[in-house]
C-alpha cells in the first residue's frame, strides 16, 4: 500500500468517527458536557437536525474514503 492509501485510510476512518458522533449528538442519542467554554456554555438539550444531517454526510465521505482503495483495486 502506498502512504497515499494509508493517508486516505486514515482521514476516512477519522471522518466517520467524527460524523458517527455529530450524528447520534444531532439525534439526541449521546450527550457530552462542554470541554472549552469562553462564557457561560450549556450544554444543548434535545437533537439537532442540523448536526444529524451533518454527521451522516460526514459518515458517508469517511466511508467512502475508507472503502475507495479496495474498490479501486478490483477493477
């Protein structure tokens, strides 16, 4: 495998963990308590249907980015 593939790999696997969590944030599945706040920050209740598209969109290009190479290589 080239440091492309791996590079690519890698960026997918990090993009779908990152949307997989937006997403189960955005559907109200997974609450987590503000790390870094400037001001007085609170945490948002209820789901968001903006996070939920957001995360599942980023789901699918990590996969896809993840899945590409041995796709790629069949053909």
């Amino acid at each position: 495998m080239s440091w492309r593939t791996i590079l690519r790999v890698i960026a997918g696997v990090v993009l779908t963990a990152l949307g997989l969590l937006w997403a189960l944030q955005g559907a109200d599945l997974l609450r987590i308590e503000p790390v870094l706040c400037a001001a007085e920050c609170e945490p948002i209740t209820g789901g968001s249907t903006g996070w939920l598209v957001a995360g599942v969109v980023t789901v699918l290009i990590g996969l896809t980015l993840v899945l590409a190479p041995w796709r790629w290589r069949r053909r």
